[in-house]
C-alpha cells in the first residue's frame, strides 16, 4: 500500500515485486538511457533548425548585397531584367526564412536546468 508521501507525488511510486538489485539497475539505466537520448535528439534537431535558419540569413544578406550592387552599377548599365530577377530572389528567400522554425527546449520542464549554464 502506498504511504502518505506516495500520495502527495504527482504519480505514486511503482512497485516491482520479485525484482532482484541487477533488474531493477538494468530497468533504471534503460530508462535514464531512452530520457537522455531523447534530450540529444531534440537538441539535434534544434540544431538542425538553427543551421537551416542561418544559411538562409546567409542566402538573404547574399542577395540583398547582389541587389545593392546591380543598384550602384545601374548607371553604368542596363540590368533592368537582372534587378528585377534579384529582387524576385529576394522575396522568394525572405519567404523561405519566415518558414523555417526553430523550436526552444524548455529544459526546466525536462528537470536539466544546468543545461542553460
């Protein structure tokens, strides 16, 4: 029967009956393995996220600084059909980025609060 400090948690205490000491070491390092292996997962694929986002930063300064130039060389030449292409460019990129999401791990809630240390 689960005692009075069972009760004040949010999920009472299993009990594994019949479950020698290299069980109950083997259950518990599966488990810590399966929770810590998902942590590394999402932290990858934040990651990911984060290096999707800034190549297309990198694809948008790119273009805008290609925008700028055909912009100063415009006296020069031309490039009527260039810019407009460029400026399409940049819309299209500036679209991509906007799509790109990168998702924030509340480690707090996963109990690893060192992790923002």
């Amino acid at each position: 029967m689960a005692g009075n400090k069972d009760l004040k948690m949010k999920a009472p205490k299993k009990e594994y009956e019949g479950e020698t000491l290299k069980e109950a070491y083997e259950r518990d390092m599966f488990e810590t393995m399966q929770r810590y292996w998902a942590m590394l997962l999402m932290f990858r694929d934040q990651n990911k996220s984060i290096e999707a986002r800034h190549q297309e930063e990198l694809n948008k300064v790119h273009i805008a600084a290609k925008l700028e130039f055909l912009e100063e060389c415009e006296g020069l030449f031309s490039m009527y059909h260039e810019k407009k292409k460029t400026e399409f460019e940049l819309v299209l990129v500036e679209s991509k980025l906007e799509d790109v999401k990168v998702p924030t791990i509340d480690w707090f809630k996963l109990g690893e609060p060192m992790m923002y240390e």
